[in-house]
C-alpha cells in the first residue's frame, strides 16, 4: 500500500523537485498539495504548486492556497534566491486549472479528521503556518497524523537567513513553536544537512539525459540560477521525500526541541537539546547526515517514472 501524503508548500526551486520527486514515486499517495505564502506570495505559490503538477500529468490532483502571511509579523519573502516567479529560470505555462475554492487550513483540518488514526504523513516543505492553523482550529486532527517531516531550523545556530536562524522557521517562528509543541511525531531535516545536497554537473546530467519534460525542467531547476547570478541551490526541499522513500540514506537521533519566538537577535532559532540539559522528554527526530550522492541517484531513477 502507497504511504498517503499531503504536501504544504511554498514552490519554490527545491519544492518544485520536492513535488516532482513525490509524484513520480509509487510508494507514495499524494492526497493533496496545501500552498503557503514562504519563497514567493501566496498566489505564485499556488500558481506554480499546479503548474508543478499539470508538468507531472496529474492535473487532477488538488491545490490548495492557504495562509498568505505569518500568524505575527510581516510576510518574509525569497525572491533573491527564487526570483519573483519562485522558479528561478525555468518558465512554466500557466495551469489551466484553478486552486480549489476550500482554504488550504480548512482542507487539512477535514482530510485528517477523516483519516484513520496515525495513518497519513504531513510533508511541509515551507513555514509551518498553514499547519499551525490547523493545529489550533482543531486539536483533534493530531490524531490523524502518523509524522509531520519537515525542512526547516539550523541545528547547529547557523542560519541562512539571521546568523542563527534558517528560512522557513524563521519565516513564521510563532507557528513552528505552536507546531513542536502540538505532541507531533516529527522527524527534522534541517538546513545543516540539506545544505550539503548541492547540485554537480556530474550530479545533474543523468537526469538532464531522460529526455522528458520533467526531466529538462528538473535539470533547469538543479543547474545554475543565471537569471539571478547564483550558483546551484542545494536540495533542501527534496530531502524530506527522500527520506520518506530511503530513509537508509539518512542518520538522526531523538531531541528536545524549541523555538526562540522573543529575541530580535535570535529569532527563529531552533534549539536542539542533544545533551538532554532542559530535562525535556524529545519531542523530534533530528536529522544529522545524509548520503548526497545517493539522493540525486534516487531522484535520477524516479524522475524517469515521468512525462
């Protein structure tokens, strides 16, 4: 039986192939796709989430818009490093279809009061507002969950957005401190490791070499952001569906953690307390290290699986 996902994210150059990854992986059930304002606006997110899924030739797949900003503070965007497309050179034709008309918090609520207990998998792959909402509209919907994987938090206080504190946590730090505290199983996959998941010529060839339009577009996606005059981003997004398919490729370990939500200087930072100093039972799996190499090979094999 394929393991049933929904996907919240904020696409985004490394979402993008997050999405294509998972839609080309039969282990998985993609249920639906839940955008959020992160990378981009909300409606370039929502806008590309469809795009991303016309490409793959699931057009019927569902795309939710959901939360345009932060639950405080302003909207914090990456244009810099995604463009104001959000996919850096690639250009994709409008989707023909619309989002759905249910708000995107309102769809997980119900998908997972639906779901048998512990039985389907929250991806987020951008700030964790939408999943925040829906955590404090309905408390019972945790029930539902059998792990949230998430790409965000510098483990290690080297952020990529303040000195301490990565893009997504630090995006909406309120709703990521609301999310570690739900009682979630949750496993991390943070920017000290997905940092190292950075795209070679040697890397993207083979999936240059497919020949399909997934294949182009992925690689355009992988290669070199001329547009904006920056080298390969790495593949942090794309890591949390590798786990979900190889998590072999992968090494971590249980954690308290926590979000700083009070210090200008801090906030947004993840705090991860290996040592066990706080007293604090784990409330994450922490991930450490991952196999590069071995993930760019996964997403060579699967890519082919599409159009």
């Amino acid at each position: 039986m394929p393991r049933p996902i929904i996907i919240d994210t904020d696409p985004g150059i490394d979402d993008a192939v997050a999405i294509l990854l998972a839609l080309a992986s039969p282990e998985l059930e993609v249920l639906g796709i839940v955008a959020v304002a992160g990378n981009v606006p909300l409606a370039t997110t929502a806008r590309n989430a469809r795009s991303i899924v016309e490409l793959a030739g699931r057009p019927e797949l569902p795309v939710y818009g959901g939360c345009p900003r932060p639950l405080g503070g302003k909207p914090l965007l990456a244009e810099r490093s995604h463009g104001s497309s959000g996919l850096g050179d690639l250009v994709l034709p409008a989707p023909a279809q619309p989002p759905r008309a249910e708000h995107g918090v309102f769809y997980l609520v119900d998908r997972l009061r639906r779901a048998a207990p512990r039985s389907l998998t929250v991806c987020a792959l951008g700030p964790l507002t939408n999943i925040a909402m829906a955590l404090v509209a309905a408390p019972d919907i945790a029930a539902g969950v059998a792990e949230l994987v998430l790409m965000g938090g510098a483990t290690r206080g080297q952020g990529n957005v303040t000195a301490v504190a990565e893009f997504n946590i630090h995006a909406d730090p309120h709703a990521a401190s609301l999310v570690f505290d739900s009682g979630l199983p949750i496993t991390i996959v943070p920017l000290d490791v997905t940092q190292t998941v950075r795209s070679t010529e040697e890397r993207i060839a083979p999936i240059r070499a497919l020949g399909t339009g997934c294949g182009a577009a992925a690689a355009e996606l992988l290669g070199p952001r001329r547009a904006l005059g920056q080298p390969p981003m790495a593949m942090h997004d794309p890591c949390v569906i590798a786990y979900l398919l190889m998590p072999e490729l992968f090494q971590g370990r249980a954690a308290h953690v926590a979000i700083e939500t009070q210090s200008p200087l801090a906030m947004g930072m993840m705090i991860v307390d290996r040592r066990q100093n706080s007293g604090k039972k784990p409330n994450a799996r922490v991930i450490e290290a991952v196999d590069a190499d071995g993930v760019y090979r996964l997403l060579a094999e699967r890519l082919a699986r599409l159009p």
